[in-house]
C-alpha cells in the first residue's frame, strides 16, 4: 500500500506550480523539458555531446562572463591541482567568487589538468575558497565538468573520499548564495563536491550522473561495450535532470551546440547567473540556508506506510464488561 | 579449519588468524546496543523506482528479491538505544540488501537518524557498510549524498557528537559522504575503506595494487581512520569516547 511518497519527482500534481516557479521571471532559462527548441537527443548524443574536446570549459566560460578574474592557486597544505580552477572575479560590476573543474582543449592541456579529474588537494583548495566566499560575503558560482574524482592510488592515500565529503558539508552550510552551472559533464561524487548550491542550472547538452555510463555498464551488463544501453537507463541528460527535479533550470546552447559557439555560451550563461545572483542576494542568509537544506532534503522517492496511531482505549467498565462476557462465552 | 558455531561465540572472527568475517545488521546490533534497549524507527521505509530502472531486470523486482532475502525494506536498520549505558541514536548498515547501497531510503534513515539526534541531543553512531551510492537510482541517490551531510553538518554546528564505524566493506559514495565526517572515525580490522573500486585503481595506472591498499591499517596510517579497533573492544571503545564527550545543550541538572 502507497500511503505517501515522498519525493523529489516534478511536477508534484497537475494543476499545482513547478517547484522551480521562482525562476520564471529570469529571461532565457529552459524551465520545462517541453520548451527544448530542437528536441531530444538521444541518451548516448547526449553524452557524446557533453564529452567534446571543443566545448567551452571552465576557464573560456570564466574569461568570457566574468571581469578581472585573478586566479588563486593551492590547498595551503600539499600543492595547487590544475584540475581545479578558481579566483575572483567581477560578474556585472559586482565580486563574485568561482570555483570550476578545467579540463583541457587538447591532449598536451588535458594531460596537465588531469582530464579534469580532480584530486583530494583540489577539493581542499576548494574548500579553502568556499571559505573565503563566506568571510568576504562573496556569492559563489561552481562550475562542474569532470568525468569524475581521480580514482588513482595517490588520491586514495591522501583521502580522495573525505575530501570530497568535506566538500559537500563545507557548500551544504556556506553562507553566501551559490548557484551551480554543470558545464559538461557531471561525474558522480567528484561532481557533487561543487554541486550544491541554492540554484543548480545545467547547459543544455551537459549531463550528471552517479556513475559514467561506461562504469554502470561494467557492473550491470559486465561489459563496457554496453555503455549505451546504460546510458539509456540511467536518466542522466539534461532535460531527464530538469524533470528529476536534480537541475532547477537549463542554459540553452547556440544552435549545433556549446561546441560550435562559446561566445553566445558565454552570453547565455552570463545573463543566466546576473540574474540568479541579483535575486539571491536580496536573500536573508538565514532563509538562503533553510531553503537550500530543504531543497537536497526533498530528494530520495520513498514509499512510507502511514504510521499507525493506537487504536482509543477503551474506558476500564466497558473492558471489564468485554472481560466479563469474553469469560461467559 | 574453522566451525561455524565457534565462529558465532567470537562474534565472527576467526580465532586463528584473527579475520574479521562481515557480520549482518542483526548480529551486528545485538554487538553494539546494551541488551534489549533497541528500539527500531522507520522500520517500514521501502524504495520506490523513481528512473523507472531496467537493466537485466526491473529495479523493483532487485528490490523485492532483496526484501525476501534479508527481511527488510532496504540496506539500513536505524532506531534508538543504548551503547555501554549511553542513550545514543544507531544506524546500522546491511552489506546483505543490495551490497548495502545507498538510495533515497537509506539517505532518508539516516536523515532523519541525524534530525532526530539533534532534536534529542544524543550522540548518533553509524555503522558502515555499503558499495556506494545506488545504480539503480541514478542521480537521486547521488543526492542522498548531500542530504544525509547536510544533516550532519547541522549535528556538528549543534556539538553533538557523532561517531562513525567503517567496516568491510566501505566504499564509494558512503564513504565520500557522512561515514568519512565523524568526530570519531573508527575501523575494524582489514575492512576494505575506500572511494572507487581496486579494480579501477588498478586500471588506471596498469598496475596491480600493493597488498593492503584501502585497508584499514592503510587509511590509519595515511590519516583517515582514528583507530582500528578489533570487534570484542568495539562496543566499549564507543562508550568511552561518548562517555568523554558532553553533549551540548543537554539538559544537566540532573547530574548535578
């Protein structure tokens, strides 16, 4: 028996507002996976999509939509990982701070960023950063594109796990605003480490997910050949996020895609965080903080039994009366 | 040779060489909580489908298969009890239902476990077990991840205390989220501690991986685990460390 769902699902019921109703004032966002221009390609386009060595990563979308960047280097502990990406910036007129997984251009630049696979120093800088947003009252703007958190064994021994949980705990109670922009790929926990934030919005071609597609099908068909067919099941493209409730909006991408143009990217993108950060800001920090813990507290489907209440007790003459005649039957 | 009645009196471990076999939430509870003071909650939290999942088969027979194996709803049994004589709040993981991964009910118990330790200022303990986050519920699951922390860094900002036990085996996304963030981090010995699988390590860099790579003694001396503590001192360990720990904002007078 289903007696209540609670869950993350949208929409909650017809006839009821999106939960991301808040952001339909904000001139460009993609709210409704029915509002997709040319459609929806298919699971495994959409990874092909998001994987391209041409898209804009972090630092073209920094240089195109923020001023003055200053990049700030290192964990103040053990050294400075090219796969993380951050500094200060002037987004509008206002400082902002930003926080992104880099990934290279080619293979020279994807060999020094580590494909973008951050390791635990890298979210420690992160951290580190995460904290200065919050002293200096700068809002926070993430961008996630990495395959995922390096799985090597120096990452192991330096605590690639807790790095990123503490990641997670720094952002969950961070108080400044941070909105979420998923550039490409999502990959898992190592994704997760810069995806919490009040807004999460995601391009339009990006995709997030709790394993690569290659990964889930390794354990699920014992074979990564069947990525596809994983891809498939999985719900991990942008619109599949955008009605799962993960992603609040969507960036739409230039005609043919991010690849094809990073300046009108960078354009969509821009006026997307100008918006979301001139709202958020006008946000008690108070209110900033319950709002986010609520919004990642309402994810999970789970299906609940009604909690049984103790049937009334009977007054003590009627149960002595139902003794009495139990005994003379 | 080894006698499985044997085996059940050391409470799993192998006399001889000292292994420490994994044990089940059952056995494991009747380990930790002070003879009948556990009181299950949540008890009947079961998973819905929330991708509409196939792969060989449809989610929601795994999990049907899963419940007739094990008895329960899912990979976690949560409730209130007492550990050496301290009220504390208890989740204990079942590596038996599904590899012990996390879905949105597993992320839900141990919400509420931690809303509810911080309503009743009383320590939470969480034994862990579990292969990570869960496939089958793709990014939802990802997001118990930030749920159940969030929770907790509520728990920390409050001063109660919280204590994590990492056991065989605990890796992936579990690790990556609250079991890697208690004030008190211990592990059983050679528990298999880790973020991605041996076997993708080892394909990363086209090595095999030195023995006792993402052990328990490995995460000790890299700094990651406070202490391996064997199985019989486990429950007392607990105790003394929550026994040390005052709770803040519980109510005192009554040890005045």
């Amino acid at each position: 028996m289903i007696d209540r769902i609670v869950g993350g699902l949208r929409p909650p019921a017809p006839g009821s507002a999106p939960s991301n109703g808040h952001l339909a004032a904000d001139a460009g966002l993609i709210l409704d996976s029915s509002q997709l221009a040319r459609g929806r390609v298919t699971p495994w386009e959409a990874v092909q999509t998001a994987r391209n060595i041409a898209r804009p990563h972090a630092l073209d979308v920094i240089g195109r939509v923020f001023d003055r960047f200053q990049e700030l280097h290192g964990d103040r502990s053990f050294r400075d990982d090219p796969a993380i990406v951050g500094g200060i910036a002037e987004l509008a007129g206002r400082p902002v701070l930003v926080v992104g997984q880099q990934k290279g251009a080619s293979t020279e630049e994807n060999i020094l960023r580590n494909f973008g696979m951050p390791h635990p120093e890298g979210y420690r800088k992160a951290i580190r950063l995460y904290g200065l947003a919050e002293k200096f009252h700068l809002p926070l703007v993430t961008l996630v594109d990495t395959p995922g958190a390096y799985p090597g064994p120096e990452a192991e021994e330096r605590g690639q796990a807790e790095s990123i949980a503490s990641a997670i705990r720094a952002m969950s109670d961070l108080a400044t605003p941070i909105v979420v922009v998923i550039l490409g790929e999502g990959g898992s926990g190592g994704a997760l480490a810069l995806g919490v934030g009040d807004v999460v919005l995601a391009l339009e071609n990006s995709i997030y997910s709790v394993i690569s597609p290659e990964g889930a099908a390794a354990i699920l068909f014992r074979s990564a050949s069947e990525a596809e067919r994983a891809a498939r099941a999985m719900k991990l493209a942008a619109p599949d996020l955008l009605e799962l409730g993960i992603v609040d909006a969507l960036i739409p991408e230039p005609t043919g895609g991010a690849h094809t143009d990073h300046d009108a990217t960078a354009r969509a993108i821009k006026t997307a965080l100008v918006a979301q950060i001139d709202r958020l800001s006008r946000v008690p920090v108070a209110d900033l903080l319950s709002t986010r813990y609520e919004r990642f507290r309402a994810f999970g489907t789970i299906v609940e039994p009604p909690s049984e209440a103790p049937a009334p007790r009977r007054r003590w003459w009627r149960r002595g009366r139902d003794l009495l005649l139990r005994t003379r039957i | 040779m080894l006698f499985n009645k044997q085996l059940v009196r050391h409470l799993g471990v192998c006399t001889k060489c000292g292994h420490h076999f994994k044990l089940g939430a059952t056995e494991r509870l009747e380990l930790l909580a002070d003879p009948r003071s556990f009181s299950e909650t949540d008890a009947d939290l079961a998973s819905a489908d929330p991708l509409g999942f196939v792969d060989s088969r449809p989610y929601p027979e795994r999990i049907a298969a899963a419940q007739a194996k094990t008895g329960r709803t899912d990979a976690i049994v949560t409730g209130d009890a007492t550990v050496a004589g301290v009220p504390v709040v208890l989740a204990v993981m079942d590596f038996e239902f599904m590899g012990g991964s996390m879905g949105g009910v597993v992320g839900e118990k141990v919400t509420r476990a931690a809303e509810r330790a911080l309503a009743e200022r009383k320590p939470l303990v969480i034994v862990a077990a579990s292969g990570g986050a869960r496939m089958q519920e793709g990014t939802v699951a990802l997001m118990q991840m930030a749920k159940t922390v969030a929770a907790l860094a509520r728990l920390a900002a409050a001063g109660v205390p919280f204590v994590t036990v990492l056991t065989d085996p605990t890796t992936g996304g579990v690790l990556a989220s609250y079991a890697s963030l208690g004030d008190i981090v211990l592990a059983e010995p050679g528990a298999l501690i880790g973020f991605s699988g041996a076997r993708v390590t080892s394909e990363t860099i086209g090595e095999k991986l030195p023995t006792g790579f993402q052990r328990a003694e490995f995460l000790l001396t890299h700094g990651f685990v406070d202490q391996v503590v064997p199985r019989d001192q486990l429950k007392e360990r607990i105790g003394f460390f929550l026994n040390a720990f005052r709770v803040a904002g519980q109510d005192l007078r009554w040890s005045l």
